[in-house]
C-alpha cells in the first residue's frame, strides 16, 4: 500500500455553520442585548452601556483566534474575559443576559472534556445569574442550582457526543480512503496478471488468476463491504463501531497479501507454515468472528501428507462455501468436517440457512470455478439444500492424486 497522505477531510455545511456561530455569534447577541438595553433604560447611564459594549465588541473581535481556533492558552482567555465582560454588563442592565448565551456555540473549542464542561458551566452561571441577582432566597438560589446543573449536562454531553460522533465519521472515511487505494492497487495487480497470462498464451493460468481473484479478492471486499455497512447501523455505539472497521481493515489487508501471493503462484497465507486443518480451523474461527455466526470445526481420521493443490483446493472450497453462507443463507449455525478416509479426502460445510433448490437455482461463479478445480483433480461436489431446510456442500478428493498432480 503507497505510503500517499489522506485527502484532507472538506468540512460540512453544518461544521461550517457551526464554526460562523462561534465567531460571530457574540457580536449578534451583544447587539440584541445592547438594543434592549437602550430600548428600556433603567437607572445605569447609556453612556457607561455604550463604552462597555464597545469594549466588549473590540475584546471579540481582536481577542478571538479566528484563523487558527485551535490555540487552547488563547482561547481561554479569551472566554474568561468574555464572561467577565458579560456578568458585568448584566450587572448594569438584566437584557444583557443575552449577551453570553453565544458561549455555548464556543465550548466545543476548548479542550479537554472537563474544560468543555467548564465552560459550560460558567456559561451558563452568567446567563442565569439573574434568577438570584435581584432575590437571592433560599428558592431561587435551588431553581438556579437545577437550572445550571441540567443546562451544564445537556449542553456539555451534547457538545461532547457531537465531538465524538466527528471522529467516528473521521474514522470511517480514513477507512473508506484506505479501501479505495486497496482497491486501486488491486486493480493495478489484476491488470499485472492479466498481461503475464497473455504473455504466457495459457489458458489454464487465466483461469487460475480468475479463481484466485474470486476466492480472495473478491471474497474480501464483499467482507469488507458488509463491515462498514454494519458499521453505518452502530455509528451510536463506538465498540461495536471499532470493532466493524477494525475487521474491513483486517479483510482488506488480508486480500491484499493473498493477491500478492497470487501472482507469485504461492501457497494461500493461511496454509503457510500450517497443516490444512490448523489453516481450515483459522479460517472457520475468524469467519464465524467477523460475521458472527455460531461455527463448529472439526477434523477426524488420520491426517496424510498432500499435494499442495489438493490442499489448496479444500481450503478455497471452505472459503466459497463459508462466503455463501454468509451472503445468501441467513444461517445460525454452520459446521465444518474434514474427514481423511484412506484413499479419500472430504470436506464437508453445512448450515441450518433457508436453503434453496439446487435444480432451479442459477450457481455463481464462485460454485462453478471451485467444481471445475475438484473435477480437475478426479474429485466430486456434491451440493444438497431444499427451501427452509439449510445446506450441505460436500468435496471429495482421491489422495491417491497427490502422488500423480
């Protein structure tokens, strides 16, 4: 995978919006409160209304970090001059009230979460300080108690679980870019194949290069394509979110690698180093995880050495078979048998999913690819299913053929 930066993230209509309010919001609510103000005067002389209001603008307008919202140590100063601006203008004149109410568009800016509660909490003081600023009795100092504290926790929750609804989005589409340059770099290693078979005049290799790209590829990004859809059902949910990206990002690095081994022409990842069981039981183990389905594995009789491509070909029928299961079955439990019979080698895959009839049924590739690969080695697929009663799908090899392939 190149090494090439993640596009810049382009802002939302509603980040934008978001960000205007915050900067400009104060001088709207300043305006209205000082409106009022004037439009009903009390005992305070305009002239101090209009000085502190013009002070309170130039403090926004030149202490406010508008290119660069980020700066924390500016920021805060910022805020707490703005709520000792604002409690004193209320001081003078209870319509100012007004004023401070813009801070809750600006606490998303301040970080951490405790300074973001901070400030709306303080927030939140200011403007509802005129509940006890005129009759400070035991009734309104619990009114004003319970009116800050819900204020504070609705506020402040909400500002927080927009924040982390962000970066879960942010998350998502960092997943979504890596996907689309899998993707590129799949097709520029499929094109690769293509131009060595051609090369090579054989029609066989076509054909293995088409097997390969199902049984990995193909198989992979359908995996990785239902995980991030899952994963738009749960954006609520941040474990069961991670957990959804997690497995894309596991599936699309694992078809990347068996693509890659593709066109070496070596053995599949998963039997590297391993005996087709230990590569069956890790392949049914961390299907039955990413798609969370209910799988029992299980393997009897005396295991025997075989040729790699009879290896090779049970283990891709396990995969084709756990693939439609997943896609078209709708199944609650699946069970996997290797059973090595002497002269015979099986793999069994069964599930209890709605079934089908395979008379009428229109097989895809996939079952049509893996039949000409047992037949190849003098093997027989078996497929058994009937509406409402689930799936058996049986591989029988001759061992005999390891000898011979």
């Amino acid at each position: 995978m190149s090494d090439t930066a993640l596009p810049s993230r382009e802002r939302s209509f509603w980040e934008r919006g978001l960000d205007s309010a915050a900067a400009y919001g104060p001088f709207v609510t300043l305006a209205l409160g000082a409106a009022f103000a004037f439009a009903v005067p009390n005992e305070t002389p305009p002239l101090l209304i209009a000085g502190l209001v013009a002070l309170a603008a130039s403090w926004i307008w030149l202490a406010y970090p508008r290119r660069a919202p980020d700066r924390q140590g500016q920021l805060r100063l910022y805020y707490l001059g703005y709520m000792v601006l604002a409690a004193v203008l209320i001081g003078l004149h209870p319509f100012f009230f007004i004023f401070p109410v813009a801070a809750f568009f600006q606490a998303y800016l301040l970080k951490p979460a405790p300074v973001t509660f901070l400030a709306v909490l303080v927030a939140s003081v200011v403007v509802n300080s005129l509940i006890v600023r005129d009759a400070p009795t035991t009734q309104n100092l619990w009114i004003f108690g319970v009116v800050v504290t819900i204020q504070t926790l609705a506020i402040g929750l909400g500002v927080i679980g927009g924040e982390k609804i962000n970066e879960l989005s942010e998350a998502r589409r960092q997943a979504m870019a890596e996907l689309e340059r899998a993707l590129e770099e799949n097709e520029g290693l499929h094109a690769q194949l293509m131009i060595q078979a051609r090369e090579a005049g054989v029609a066989d290799e076509r054909e293995r290069i088409a097997r390969e790209i199902h049984d990995t590829i193909a198989q992979g990004l359908v995996g990785v394509i239902t995980q991030l859809e899952a994963a738009e059902n749960v954006i609520g949910d941040r474990d069961a979110l991670e957990r959804h990206l997690q497995n894309a990002a596991r599936l699309a690095r694992d078809s990347l690698l068996e693509a890659r081994r593709a066109v070496r022409g070596a053995i599949p990842l998963s039997l590297e180093g391993r005996t087709l069981p230990e590569a069956i039981g890790e392949v049914v183990e961390r299907w039955s995880t990413v798609n969370e389905v209910a799988a029992e594995w299980s393997s009897t009789g005396q295991a025997v050495d075989l040729h790699p491509e009879i290896e090779v070909t049970l283990l891709r029928a396990v995969q084709e078979s756990l693939a439609n299961v997943a896609k078209h079955a709708e199944a609650s439990r699946v069970g996997v048998t290797l059973s090595y019979m002497g002269d015979l080698v099986a793999v069994d895959v069964r599930d209890d999913g709605k079934g089908f009839a395979p008379a009428t049924a229109d097989h895809g590739y996939g079952l049509r690819a893996m039949r000409t690969r047992v037949e190849q080695l003098d093997g027989k697929l078996e497929v058994e299913s009937a509406p409402g009663r689930g799936t058996a799908v049986c591989v029988t090899l001759p061992t005999a053929g390891a000898g011979d392939a």
